[in-house]
C-alpha cells in the first residue's frame, strides 16, 4: 500500500464531496452514511469535476450530463459515461485521511 494525506477528517460533511489535488491527481473524498470513498474528480464522459455533483445512495452524479458512478466500484450507472471511474482505498489516522491511489479498488 502507498497511502498519502489527502485532507483532514475534520474537513469533511456528510454528502458534501471534498476535492483535494494527492500528487498529480484530483481525487474527490467523499463521507456518505458513516464510510468515506475517494474517487477520481473527473467523470469518464468529460473533463467535468465529480465533487461539483450530488451524492445519494452510494452514488456520486456528474452535474453535466446526469451519469450515476457508484461510489465503492467507480461503476457507470447511467448514459451517457459508458466508463468506470477509478476508486481509491481510503482510511482515516487521527484527523488524516489517506488514500491509496497506486491500488485502485478493482472491479473484477
Ligand atoms: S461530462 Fe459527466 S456525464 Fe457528461
């Protein structure tokens, strides 16, 4: 594993994604009903940010065109994105929130 800081505990809300630059990445952390998810900021379908849209259900949803990705697997739920956006282990030491983005969750 290679965590790296990405942002304070403390910096966090509920289903208000946080979007935080680790090394070359832009990753949204996002806590939703007591678990955090850390998922690229950038949805597969365009160069929008994904922290820009609304969390529900384990989703998160891009604000341009409507696509779902679910937040543990970085599935595409709905048109248009057809493509998976990487999701990151994630994990919290004292006020630090680390994530791993050199292992991302997969998939299969
Ligand atoms: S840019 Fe995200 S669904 Fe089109």
């Amino acid at each position: 594993m290679n965590w790296a800081r990405a942002c304070f505990a403390s910096d966090l809300e509920d289903d208000k994604p946080f979007s935080v630059e680790v090394g070359d990445e832009l990753v949204a952390i996002v806590q939703h009903e007591g678990e955090l998810f850390a998922i690229r900021d950038q949805c597969s379908h365009g160069r929008v940010m994904l922290s820009l849209g609304e969390v529900v259900d384990c989703t998160i949803e891009c604000f341009a065109h409507g696509s779902r990705f679910d937040l543990r697997t970085g599935e595409a739920l709905d048109l248009p994105a057809t493509q998976p956006v990487p999701v990151y282990p994630v994990k919290v030491e004292g006020d630090d929130v680390l994530v791993d983005l050199a292992n991302p969750i997969s998939t299969n």
